[in-house]
C-alpha cells in the first residue's frame, strides 16, 4: 500500500510539472519579451488559442461587415462604420499587435525547439510562425518578419528599430519554412515520433501527423495566395533562394500537392476529413479560455444585422420597392417547386430570415431599420441577427439552434477550403492531372457539401436539405447571369468559397482581393474609400512613434508617402483581380 502510494504521488508530481510547464498561459500570452523556462512544446497551446480568439474577434468586428456578410445597424453618426470603409486610423490595429506578440512567442519556441534537438518541435513552431506572419502581412503589406520577434531572444527591451520586408520576400521565406516543416516532421516520425504532451496541445492532442497535415493544408492556401501574381510577373516560377529551397513552379507545386491531398498521404500529407480540422476548445467555466464575446451584451451582439447579399445568396426571396428610401429591398419566400433550395447552414449563423442593404447612408439605415415594412405586426425587426445559443426561439429554416456567440470549438481552418482550393485551381487549368468541366464539377459540389457538414450537425452527405441545395449552387444559382459553367467556374467556385469561409478570420477578405470575387458592389450612397472595397489596413500609428525610421522607408516606399487602404498588397495586384473588382463599381 505504502508503495502504492508513494508512485501515485511520484506520478502527480511528475503531472504537475508537465501540467505547469504547458499551461503558463497568461504569461505566455501577455509578455512579448520573456525568457520562457518552459519546453517549446508549451508555446502550442497559447499561441494557437490567442491566436484564434484575435481571429474570430476581427472576423466578427471587420470581415464580416467588409465581405458584406452583414451590416452594421450602429446609427451613432460618429461611429465607424467598417461596412461603408470608413475607417480610421487604429481600428485595426488588433492583428499587428496581437499577432506580433504571438509570432515572437512562435520565434522563441522555434529556439527553444533548437536547442532541445527536437525536430517535430521545430516544425510545429515552423508552422505556427509561417501562419501568423501571413495574417500579420496580408492585412499590412509591407512589414517587419526577418528581424521581427528577436526582442523575446534577448534581454535588450529598449531597442525597438525593426526593418520591414517586402511581402514577396515573405512569401517566399514562408513557402521555405513550410518546406522544412513537412520535411523536419517527416523526420520526427520516421525516428519513431508520433506525438508530444496532449496537456500541451488542446487542438490535436499532441498528434505529430495531424500537425504535419495542417501545415501542408496551409501550404496549399499560401501556394493559391501567390499563384496568380507569380504566374503573371514571373511566369509562374517563384525564386526562393535560401540555398536549399532554389525555387519552385507554382501550378507544377499545387498539382503535387493536389496528388497527396488526393490519396490521403504521399510528400505532402492534408486533413484527410473534417476531424483533421484545427479546432480551438474555448470553455465559459474557466476565465482563461472564454470566448472574446463571453461578456458581449446582447444589445452589442445584435448591433450585426444579416445583409441581403448574403440573404439571396442562401435563401429564397421577393423583390419589393421601399417607396420612402427610393430602394429594392428583398423579403424572404419559402422555396416552391424548382425554386431557390435553402442553404442547411443558415440557422447556424442567423435568427431571421430578411436581410438588410449594404453601404445605406446613416439617415437611410436609421429609417429602413424604423420602417413598418420591416417589422412585424408586433413590432419587432424582421431582419435577421447572429445567432446566440441562450435565444430560445428555433432557428428560421430548419428549427435548430446554435450558439456562435460562445461555442465550444472555433475552427482555424475549415476541411472544406482545400476542397475549393483544388476545384478552383482544376478550373483554371493548373493541375494536370484534371481536365474538363466534368471534371472539376463534382469538386466543386463536394467542397459545398464540406462546408455544410461543418457547421449544420443535424444532416449527413446524402440528407435531401443538402442535396438539393448543392444541386442548386452547380444548376440553379446565377453567376454572372448563367448557372455554372466552364466559363464563370471560378467566379461560381469563389462565390461558395466565400459562404464557407464564415468566421474564418480574415480569409474571405484575401480571397476577394485575390480574384475579386464575390462579385461585390463596393459603390453604394454611403461607400468611402473612393469606393474600393479596403484593399489593406493601415499600419498602426503608433508605429511611426515606435519604430520611426523603418516605417516611414514603408509608407514612403511601396505605399508611394501614403498609409492609405486603397494600395494592393503584392499578391493581390494583378491585372485580372483589378479588372473583377472594378465590376463592382460600375
């Protein structure tokens, strides 16, 4: 007994290191500048949930309203009205500072991880570190990445003078960082590695394959981010030149990857299924991990009204005329025979079922908001809100409720963006091994499907809410007024990739900027910004106080002396996404 005793104490304590040197949480979280004590695989588990929690919060507070997912129904005439492009200096400014923070913590777990001789450490920090620089850049542009993160490996606080790199440079240093990871965890199970502290690792458990297949599956999204701006300046061929990496074409890149996402193992292993899913656990009985709207009151929650763009996109609907605003407006209409099929999403994400117009003046959205026409005989709004999981009422189509406001897992990543990656490089052409329309159909449908099981728990592959809606996306929906077609493949493709990208950061908004789909009308009465839909944000202003000389080389340099919205990124300027976006001012 005594014996018995004595190990189980010995197994506690041995618990209660493991336990503290992966939960360090605040710490690890708040200080750019510690010196952790803790083993690198410490770092995982607060980096990918800060890092989620900032993501879902911009998703909510910008995306959403800039990729016309909704509008803001905040009539306060001084306010900032994201959906209109109004907005000022600092209202973004949560990405560089949070990322930031959370990249230095990925530096010095990549240290760590050296110094360890561990090299699925090194690669999982790899990965982390190449995901949270290419939020940071596609945001900004032009930012600090090769020096960036060097205070938390030194004891120097004072010295805060960090170059910026050009997002092309980045881009190619990320590709060889995902390289390296695929190869260093490759390495680590080759050896016999198959996982490390689950204590440490609340999205995978620890699991070194489903990490190497994130990183992948990241790879994949980073190699279609540069893929049209490498094909158009350097004829597809991206030089890495890091000595090992020397360079790599593109489409021939994707097609390899494309191959192992395909047979589900081969160089380059992918989510093979929606389990593979980065999903971030978030809990309301622990302060540490409450969602970043555990303490949003429901007047605030509410102030997000769905937009009609998404509306007619999901649901079936009516034309009317609005005599007193001069404007169309759409009102909801259940689906008859041959009719718009309802999207099996919808109840996960809105409680009602009209939406409201985008880019109204403030004067407009004050009395389309008032008017009789737009409430209900008892006088409550008919437009819809974002879900919360305590409304008792049941969801508008299929009477089921989901709580978005504060759910138990958030997803990173989504399954189904491969799906769409893959359907839309196959129906430009860039994997050789699909050709056709016939071909690349039913990539296209399965990727809708994905994104369906993802978020409506309640039907399976073959339900007939699901079918019939895939059906309508790929022979009923318009795009650009015709069902889909070998001719608006990617335009259709692009528009389902946007649906299924809800709540995904910020990734709906490099999309667009990328091709220019969706189709968007950026010039309504109220659209600031000369009408461009903000193509980057502005760098945070105290940057110029902080780091004086290198921001202003930036601002000075590739934004031409103008810390404005309206500059491409690299990636995004290129001739055909110019060409789509200015559609939706015209």
């Amino acid at each position: 007994m005594k014996k018995t005793i004595i190990i189980n104490l010995i197994l506690a304590s041995l618990a209660a290191i493991l336990l503290s040197a992966c939960s360090r949480f605040d710490e690890m979280s708040k200080n750019p500048y510690a010196l952790y004590d803790t083993p690198a695989e410490g770092f995982v588990h607060p980096i990918m949930f800060k890092s989620q929690y900032n993501l879902i919060s911009v998703f909510r507070s910008s995306t959403i309203l800039l990729m016309q997912y909704a509008v803001s129904t905040n009539s306060e005439v001084s306010s900032r009205v994201v959906d209109n492009y109004n907005i000022p200096e600092g209202t973004t400014d949560d990405i560089w500072s949070a990322f930031y923070l959370q990249y230095g913590n990925a530096v010095a777990m990549y240290d760590k991880a050296v110094k360890e001789n561990d090299p699925a450490m090194q690669g999982v920090a790899l990965i982390l570190k190449s995901f949270l620089i290419t939020h940071i850049t596609d945001t900004y542009g032009d930012v600090p990445f090769k020096e960036a993160g060097a205070l938390v490996l030194s004891n120097d606080i004072g010295q805060y003078y960090t170059a910026y790199d050009s997002q092309k440079d980045i881009y190619r240093n990320v590709i060889c960082m995902l390289e390296d990871a695929n190869e260093l965890l490759a390495q680590a199970m080759d050896g016999g590695a198959i996982s490390f502290s689950a204590v440490c690792d609340k999205t995978y458990g620890g699991s070194l394959d489903k990490w190497r297949r994130f990183g992948n599956s990241l790879y994949a999204r980073v190699l279609m981010r540069v893929a049209m701006k490498v094909i158009e300046e350097d004829d597809g061929i991206l030089e890495l030149g890091d000595g090992k990496w020397e360079a790599i074409a593109v489409k021939t890149k994707i097609g390899e990857l494309y191959g192992s996402f395909v047979s589900g193992g081969g160089d380059y292993p992918q989510m093979r299924s929606r389990a593979d899913r980065p999903m971030i656990p978030f809990s309301n009985q622990n302060e540490t991990e409450h969602t970043p709207f555990y303490t949003t009151t429901s007047g605030n929650w509410n102030s997000i009204a769905v937009s009609d763009v998404l509306t007619r996109k999901m649901l079936d609907y009516k034309t009317l005329h609005d005599d007193d605003l001069g404007i169309d407006y759409y009102e909801y209409k259940a689906s008859s025979a041959g009719g718009h099929a309802e999207d099996p999403r919808y109840d996960s994400w809105w409680r009602k079922v009209n939406g409201m117009p985008v880019q109204l003046l403030n004067d407009s959205r004050v009395k389309f908001l008032d008017s009789a026409l737009h409430k209900s005989s008892a006088g409550n709004s008919k437009i819809g809100r974002m879900v919360r999981g305590s409304e008792a009422e049941p969801g508008p189509i299929w009477g089921h409720v989901y709580d978005l406001q504060n759910a138990d897992y958030y997803p990173l990543m989504q399954y189904s963006e491969l799906h769409f990656i893959y359907a839309e490089a196959a129906a430009r052409g860039w994997i050789s091994s699909v050709s056709g329309f016939s071909a690349y159909l039913p990539m296209f449908k399965q990727a809708i499907t994905e994104s369906i099981l993802e978020w409506n728990p309640y039907v399976t592959e073959t339900s007939t809410e699901v079918t019939d809606y895939v059906n309508w996306c790929a022979n009923g929906e318009q795009y650009s007024g015709a069902t889909f077609n070998s001719t608006n493949a990617v335009e259709a493709i692009l528009t389902q990739k946007w649906l299924a990208e809800f709540f995904i950061g910020i990734e709906s908004w490099c999309d667009y900027r990328r091709t220019g789909y969706p189709l968007l009308k950026t010039n309504g009465p109220a659209a600031a910004n000369d009408q461009i839909l903000p193509t980057r944000m502005r760098y945070p202003s105290d940057e110029q106080y902080r780091n004086p000389n290198t921001s202003s080389e930036a601002i000075n340099g590739w934004l031409g002396g103008n810390n404005d919205i309206k500059t491409d990124v690299w990636w995004a300027s290129t001739q055909e996404s110019y060409n789509t976006r200015l559609k939706g001012r015209q």
